[in-house]
C-alpha cells in the first residue's frame, strides 16, 4: 500500500463516521440546510474559506503557493424521498426522518470528499494543483442543482472536474469509468388522459380512461423494440398511474400518468416527444379518449472527456493497480446532473463498486434496503486526493 492510500485507510473511522451521521439526518432537494450547515462547518474547521448559493451548495478552495491549474472535486448532498428498510447492515443508523432517506449513496460521497479534504489540509498529502471542493445541492431533482452553483460561479478559474458515485452492481473497491458518453439523458413525462366516467357496471356507455392507459404504457414499449436500432439504447418507463377515487364501482374521467425518457445519442432524445406523442394520441383515440404530453427536458447526456478520464484511470493505478480497475466500463441509463459541469469544462465521473453479497450488500441504488460495503469508502477518499496530485 502506498503512502497516500495507507493515509486515507487511516481516515476510514472519520469517513465512516461521517457517512452515518449523514444517513441518520437526511434531507430532502433544494432543503438540505443541516447538512450544508455540516459540510460548512466541517470544511471551516481545515481552515477552509468556504463559499455558498442562495440556496444549499456551496465550495471550499485550498489554494496551493505556485499551482497553475484548478481541480474541482464535487459530491452531491441530497437524499431520495423515500422511506428505507432498516436492514441489518444499516440498523444502528437508518434515517431518523420519514419519507427521506440516503438510499442512493450520497450520504458515501460526501463523508469521502470530507476525507480529501482533511487528507490533503491536515493529513500530511501534498496537492500540485489548487483544490475546489464542490458540494452539490438537489441532484436527485430535476432541474437539479448544478444550474445554481454554476451561476454561482463555482466553474470559475476552474480547469478540470471529477466525480464519484458509489453502486452496489461492482464488487466492493473497484472503479470504473469510461470515455465519451457515460451516462443517458434524463427526461420526463406527464400524461393526462381524459375520457367520460362513470358507473362502473355499464362500460358500454362510457369512454374509459384506465383501459386506454393500459394500452398506452404497453404501445410506449414498442418505440424501444421497433423505432429504435437495437444498437441504440432508449428506455421508456412509466412509473406512475393515478386515476379514479378508490371505490370499485365508478370509472374516472381522468387518469395520469409520469415516467421517464433516457437516451445516450441527441438524435434520439429530439425524436423521443414526437414519438410519444404520436404513440398516446392514436392508441387511446381508439378508445374513445384523448392524451395531452407534457414533456419536461431534464438533464443531458454526461460525457466524460477522454483526457479527464485517462487522468481518473491513472490514478485508479496508482493507487491499487490494474487490480482496482474494471476495464471494460459500459454506458449506464441513469441520470446525473454532473453533466451540466461536463459541458462546460473537461470532466470524468466514475462509479465506485460497494456491493458485498457475502455481507449481504447487493440491493440497488434507490431500493428500500439500499446499503454501501463502508470499507470501499477510503478508497474513493485516496482517489480525489490522488486526482490532486497528479500533474
């Protein structure tokens, strides 16, 4: 073990501390006051000069005597609005408030940033180039919170940025990332369908608006199987249907449905509305109903750029060798709000494996019992401060 990496493995109590308390007080999107106030108060205390948002993000920058380059290292601070299940990994510290839990991960991201940024104001680890350390508000969100910090000017001066999620699917401590496209564009929709309600015993005199919805979410799926290239990724789901007033007996006017769009290629993503669109009003016409399609554009495709990413692979190998490395890295169809900063500068954003099956650590991000293997956490830790060593 090197030098750097025995440094950060000292830090995994500190780390590990810090991503519980975390988990234990979540908050929801653009209201993370708590832990913003943590974060600011945690990076004030490494003699950090912290700045903030009108809203929760904020950064801190360590400014290093001679540095020409800027990095900024960035977390996101928001939990999912959801409840989780205290499994046994996680009992000693589930979320102590209802309908908000760190069932992502970010509660992991930022007790490892913190950890850089203690490595590398008091724990001895020499930067080559001046540090930002980036502190994101509502990723989870739409239309995210990366818009205000940018406004804010956290990109200012700033010549390269790197990031880090944590996701069960890779075994505990391996990295992965890749070049070029990396992560889908995250769109969403909300259908209204309206048709003539009434009693539900005589359908023959009425324009039903669940049976067209039915139909409807069955006939989106075929735009994946036969207007798209099987070589090409899309994904449509829906996950939302509301309609009728909870008896048996009574058919509503209205049913509503909410889904999401993901598409890594732009020609897809212009083509997507159009394509729904046709899809919805000429299937539930059939059944004597109509469809109105808000679509709501949400965040880009993330590209990571292939100098960024050779500099995180690099320093991957450093640290742990080819052995903490998944080389072969695929495109995933989850969303990130990182893209906004991709646009605008030379970025990568990696995933950091923390699934465990012999601990029982394998449930997804976003599941109910969603849980991190915290002995991979020093390890993201040594990657941000190796990021900011290398020349």
């Amino acid at each position: 073990m090197n030098d750097l990496a025995a440094a950060a493995a000292a830090e995994q109590h500190e780390i590990v501390r810090l991503r519980r308390h975390f988990h234990r007080f979540p908050e929801l999107s653009f209201v993370e006051h708590e832990t913003s106030q943590t974060v600011r108060e945690y990076l004030q205390g490494l003699g950090l000069e912290v700045h903030a948002t009108d809203t929760t993000g904020l950064w801190a920058d360590l400014e290093v005597p001679g540095a020409t380059k800027r990095i900024a290292l960035r977390a996101d601070m928001d939990a999912l609005a959801m409840d989780e299940v205290a499994a046994p990994t996680k009992r000693d510290f589930v979320s102590e408030r209802r309908g908000a839990a760190h069932c992502c991960g970010h509660d992991t991201h930022m007790a490892m940033l913190l950890g850089a940024a203690k490595l590398l104001t008091r724990g001895g680890v020499a930067s080559v180039h001046n540090v930002r350390f980036l502190f994101q508000h509502a990723e989870e969100r739409s239309p995210g919170g990366a818009i205000d910090l940018i406004e804010a000017g956290c990109l200012e001066g700033v010549d390269e940025v790197y990031g880090l999620h944590v996701i069960p699917p890779l075994p505990s401590g391996k990295f992965s990332m890749k070049a070029g496209p990396f992560m889908a564009a995250a769109d969403q929709i909300y259908v209204r369908i309206t048709g003539k309600g009434g009693h539900a015993a005589y359908p023959q005199l009425l324009h039903d608006p669940i049976v067209a919805a039915c139909h409807a979410v069955v006939a989106l799926q075929t735009l994946v199987s036969r207007r798209t290239s099987p070589l090409e990724a899309l994904v449509v789901s829906i996950a939302t249907m509301q309609g009728g007033s909870g008896t048996s007996n009574v058919i509503p006017d209205v049913v509503e449905l909410r889904g999401t769009v993901r598409t890594l290629v732009g020609h897809l993503r212009e083509a997507a509305p159009t394509w729904i669109a046709e899809v919805l009003e000429n299937c539930v016409r059939a059944f004597g109903c109509s469809a109105e399609l808000d679509y709501r554009r949400g965040y880009p495709v993330l590209v990571n750029d292939g100098g960024a990413t050779a500099t995180a692979r690099e320093a991957v190998l450093d640290l742990f060798g080819a052995e903490g490395l998944v080389e072969e890295s695929e495109a995933w169809m989850g969303g990130e709000d990182f893209a906004r900063y991709a646009e605008l500068r030379p970025a990568c954003f990696a995933f950091l494996g923390v699934g465990a099956p012999d601990k029982g650590i394998v449930a997804p991000n976003h599941a109910t019992d969603f849980d991190v293997d915290e002995e991979a956490l020093w390890r993201g830790t040594a990657w941000f401060a190796r990021l900011a060593q290398r020349p």
